[in-house]
C-alpha cells in the first residue's frame, strides 16, 4: 500500500504543479476579467491542493517530484508560440483545455495503476482530476 500510495501521491505532486505552472504562463496574456478571475481562483485553488499533496508526502519522508522537464519545457514553448501568432483569450482558453485534458488522462491512468494507494491519496488526485475537468468546462465560453 504504501510503494502506491507514494508513487500516486509524488504524480499527484507532479501534477498539480504543472497545473500552476501553466496558469501562471497564460495569466499576464488574458484580457478578459471574467477569464482572469477563473484562471487566478483555480490556480489558488490548485496552490491549496499543492501544499495539502506535499503536506501529505512529508508524513512518507518523500520530496515529491517535479513535473517532467521535457513536458513543461515543451508546454512553455507551446504557450509562447502560440500566443505569439494569436494572443486572444480564445487561444488561452485554447491552451488550458488541452492542459486540463491531458492533466485528467495522465491523472486517471495514475489513479488505475496504483489500486493500492490509501484512501487519502485516491481522494486528493480524484480532487485534482475534477479541478482539470471544472476548469476545461469554464473555459468552454472562452473557445
């Protein structure tokens, strides 16, 4: 239980700073203050689940683990590209769909493959997969 709970738990980790990562490279773009707000409280939102996630991994002794680099490298240079041929809140919206449905896919094939996991770390990363999923929602008016 506790090889799965740790492995679910440092992808999790993985995960949600990911998440932040990637609001935090389409914030300073957006125009619209409704897009801005929805953007700012989910990373809060993914900030609180952050420190609950490695709150958690302490209580194991494990320092979590980063997001993979080539990902984010690859996720910073998507961002940038993009929003240099179009810097509409569209191609925001654009962007962090695809984020948040890559983020449910990766989290879920996680959440299947580690079954022993605890209890605990099964619910933090099925908060997480339904923050992505809520987010891709919201940006749905933005496409």
């Amino acid at each position: 239980m506790t090889n799965d709970t740790v492995r679910l738990l440092r992808e999790c980790d993985s995960g949600v700073q990911m998440g932040v990562s990637s609001i935090a490279d389409v914030e300073d773009k957006v125009k619209d203050p409704g897009l801005r707000d929805l953007l700012s409280d989910c990373k809060s939102e993914h900030e609180r689940l952050r420190d609950e996630v490695q709150s958690e991994l302490l209580q194991y002794a494990d320092d979590g683990k980063e997001p993979n680099p080539v990902a984010k490298g690859m996720s910073k240079i998507k961002t940038g590209m993009m929003t240099m041929l179009d810097d509409s809140d569209q191609t925001v919206a654009d962007l962090m769909t695809d984020g948040c449905n890559m983020g449910v896919k990766s989290l879920s094939r996680y959440l299947n493959q580690y079954k022993n996991a605890d209890d605990r770390s099964k619910a933090l990363t099925g908060r997480l997969i339904r923050l992505e999923e809520k987010l891709a929602v919201d940006m749905r008016p933005y496409l």
